[in-house]
C-alpha cells in the first residue's frame, strides 16, 4: 500500500474511520497540550488505522522520536476515548513513500504555465506560509499576507509595505505570497536592491525604459525588498523608475505589489516627501522582534526541520543569548548540529554553550554606552555626531534622552560616564533625561513603542 493514501473509508476491516477519529482526537489534544506544542507537533500528522491502532506518521525519525518521549501517553489516551472500542492505542512511524508495483496509467493533467518574470530574481522554495513560525510579534503580518493572498480574498490592497529590523520574517511572508500566487497560476516579479540596480542600469542608456515597464507590468504580483536601501539622492532616476512601477500596479486592483523596510513609510527620507506621502497610502505592517515564547519555538522548528533533537533548556537558553532575528537563530542550530556530528555526541547544554560561544561574547561586548547611542542614533536617522553636538531641537534632542535613558537601564555606567558619551554633558542632563523617558514612556504611546523596541534589539542583538 502506499503510505500517502490515507482513505476516507475503513483502512481495515471492522476499523472506523481514521480520519474522523483523528479529528475527534485533535478536538481533545488542542486543550491537552500548549498551543505552540499542538500547532508544530500534533496538528501537521497524518494518520490511518492499521488493525486495533491508530498509525500516526511524521515525516522523519526525531519527530517520531520526539512524539513518542513526550506525548505518547496522551495520544494513547485519546485514542482509546473516540477509537469506538476498536483503536486503542497509537503507533508512531515515519512516513515512507513506496512506489506500487502497478501504477496507474492517467493522462497527464494541463498546467496552466506560470512564471517568475525573467526581469526578477527566483522565489525562495523554503519560504511559504507553513513554515513560517507565528507568534505574537509577527501574527499581524502573517494575517494581512495570508488573506490578501488568497485566490477568493474577502478583503483587498493592492498596496502592502511591510517593516520592522532586518531578520524577523520580512522577506520570508512576501516569498510566501508569491509561491500562492504561482499556485493559482500567476506570475510574479521580485526584486532586491542590486539585483534591481543591475537589470535597470541599461534602461537608462539605451531608452529601454517604457520597454522594462512593459515586461515588469506583466507580473500579478511585484516585490521589492530591502525598499530602505534605495537612495533617492544619490540614484535619483532608480527610485523614480521604482515609484512609476508602484503607480503602475497600484492602478490596478487586480494585481499587486508588496514591499518590505527596515523603516516604515515616514521615515524613507531618501525618498523625498512626496514619495513618502505616496508609500503612506499602503497598508502598512510592523513585524517586532519575537519575544522569548516565539524564539524559542523558531528554535525548535527550525532544529525539527534538519531532523535534530534540541532540548527545551537548550532552546531557552540560545533564545536568551542570541540575536533576535530569525537568520541569525536558524544559523545558530546548524551550528549546533554541526558540533554534535562532530563530536559524535546529543545535543546537550554544554554542546550548545560551545557551539554559539563565539555569539555569547560578541552580544556582551555590543551592549555599551557607544554602541547603544549609534543604535538610537540609527533608528532615528541622525548621526551620533548630532547624538554628541549642543543642538536641542526636539528630533535630535528626545532620541539622545531616549538614548541616555538605555544606557542607564542595560550598562552599569554611572550619569557621569553617561554624560561623558554625549559629548561631556553634566550628570545633572543625564538623570532629567532619564526621568524625562520615564515619564513619556507612561504619558506617550510613540515613545513606549519606540522604547520598547530599542531595548529589545539591543537585549537580543
């Protein structure tokens, strides 16, 4: 039989339905185990029913492993309850695909051809909705891409401008919108920063560019990634071209075009105020940096998926130590995976301290009084020199508090020190700043926001 027929009917004679027996199960199990556990362990098995059990498959042998240590009891224990007194208990097998010694004969199918736009770069094959890891901070994003993808959407906007710092999920949500749209068999058009400086360069010499437009405005979906790379003061005529194919799609509602941003709309300066006014008009979503409960289940996806088994005080304790952006977790368990071959020996906490040693010691050094006021100075878009100078209007003069307020809080520098970092400031200017902060931080929504944010990028860098 092959194993990836799961049938509606009876698997065995005298046995009841597998799969309806499965969803009774899931019903219990969904209240029985937490959330994240359910969603990435328990809700992606398939089953079938196989004599007096209830064959539960995964797709490779640590899942398996993993089911059997820590939920056997509970899925037995379910099992027996909806099995109608003939599946009573369960077996836990990886799934293995074998090919039937008579295959049908069928008339192959005709696929509608569907294309990624020659002018863009390749869809990442990894990056779809189902492996994304959804989680507090990113859940709003996940959403808008996952509905407004939809073949029957029951809302609409052509228009999608997602940001937040570099590595949470950006790139992976809009790869994953393109791999809907290539499903229903449209075309999409991607492009990053220099790859998109690469195809333009000779539109501009060779009046190629009514001609690019053309070909681009044949995509249904465009992407733009890494949109705050663009300058519009040095590349003036690349950010023009990238706008006029904005206008284009934004034209048409039935096509559609998503960006991505470390800075959200108002804060593109490079592109100039009427361009940022036209970038407002998107939808526009903030992914943040996870929190602990979410870097912990990266962790744990990312370690199931190259099939390794990751401990949970391992998982807690790299998501304490490392940098919060997903690149840099995913990164970190290969390492992990790297150290236990080479050692020959499980992935324990003392494995793991090893492997991301190097990550350990380069986030202590980060957090300091300089790098702490460059960062603030970053996220603003002034320079640290402003950060340092005697200039007290409010946009240079709220980011220096809100950056003096942080270092008092992550460092165990004293006001003076602090002051020192601003340019020689008294010890007087640093404590009004900090208790300026802690004011604003309870009385103003914008300054609790940004707040929080920096503290976490500088925590988890």
């Amino acid at each position: 039989m092959n194993l990836f027929e799961f049938h509606d009917g009876q698997d065995t004679a005298g046995a009841p339905d597998a799969a309806q027996v499965w969803q009774s199960c899931l019903a219990d199990l969904k209240y029985m185990i937490e959330e994240y556990n359910f969603r990435q362990w328990i809700e992606p098995l398939k089953v079938q029913s196989r004599e007096h059990e209830l064959v539960l498959f995964t797709p490779n042998g640590m899942w398996s492993n993993h089911l059997k240590k820590n939920f056997q009891d509970k899925l037995d224990e379910v099992v027996l309850k909806h099995g109608g007194g003939v599946l009573t208990s369960t077996r836990i097998e990886v799934m293995v695909s074998t090919t039937p010694s008579t295959p049908k004969k069928t008339a192959p199918k005709k696929i509608k051809q569907v294309s990624v736009i020659e002018e863009g770069l390749a869809i990442e094959p990894a990056f779809t909705f189902e492996a994304f890891v959804r989680g507090k901070s990113n859940l709003n994003a996940y959403n808008a891409c996952f509905e407004l993808s939809k073949k029957d959407a029951k809302y609409h906007s052509n228009k999608i401008f997602i940001f937040g710092s570099s590595g949470l999920g950006k790139t992976h949500l809009m790869h994953a919108m393109a791999h809907r749209y290539i499903k229903q068999g449209k075309s999409v058009c991607y492009f990053t920063k220099d790859h998109f400086h690469t195809v333009t360069r000779p539109c501009f010499t060779n009046n190629g560019v009514d001609q690019f437009v053309k070909k681009v405005c044949k995509a249904d979906l465009l992407i733009i990634d890494d949109l705050h790379t663009y300058d519009g003061k040095s590349a003036p005529r690349t950010v023009d071209l990238l706008m006029r194919l904005f206008d284009e799609f934004s034209k048409d509602n039935t096509r559609q075009v998503v960006m991505a941003s470390d800075q959200p709309p108002l804060r593109m300066h490079s592109f100039g105020d009427r361009n940022m006014s036209r970038l407002s008009a998107c939808l526009s979503i903030a992914i943040e940096v996870p929190d602990m409960d979410l870097r912990v289940q990266i962790l744990e996806k990312k370690a199931m998926t190259i099939g390794i088994e990751l401990p949970r005080d391992c998982a807690i304790f790299m998501a304490q130590n490392l940098p919060a952006d997903v690149r840099a977790l995913e990164g970190a368990v290969k390492q992990v995976e790297l150290m236990a071959q080479l050692r020959h020996e499980p992935v324990t906490l003392n494995l793991v301290a090893d492997a991301i040693k190097s990550q350990i010691q380069e986030r202590a050094r980060a957090v300091n009084a300089e790098n702490i006021r460059d960062l603030v100075a970053e996220f603003y878009q002034i320079s640290p020199k402003d950060m340092m100078g005697k200039k007290r209007v409010r946009t240079i003069a709220r980011p220096r508090q809100i950056a003096m307020a942080l270092i008092r809080e992550l460092t165990n520098d004293s006001f003076p020190e602090i002051g020192q970092v601003f340019g020689g400031r008294d010890h007087t200017t640093v404590m009004h700043a900090c208790e300026k902060v802690k004011e604003l931080i309870e009385t103003d929504a914008n300054v609790e926001k940004d707040y929080h944010s920096l503290r976490l990028m500088l925590q988890y860098q």
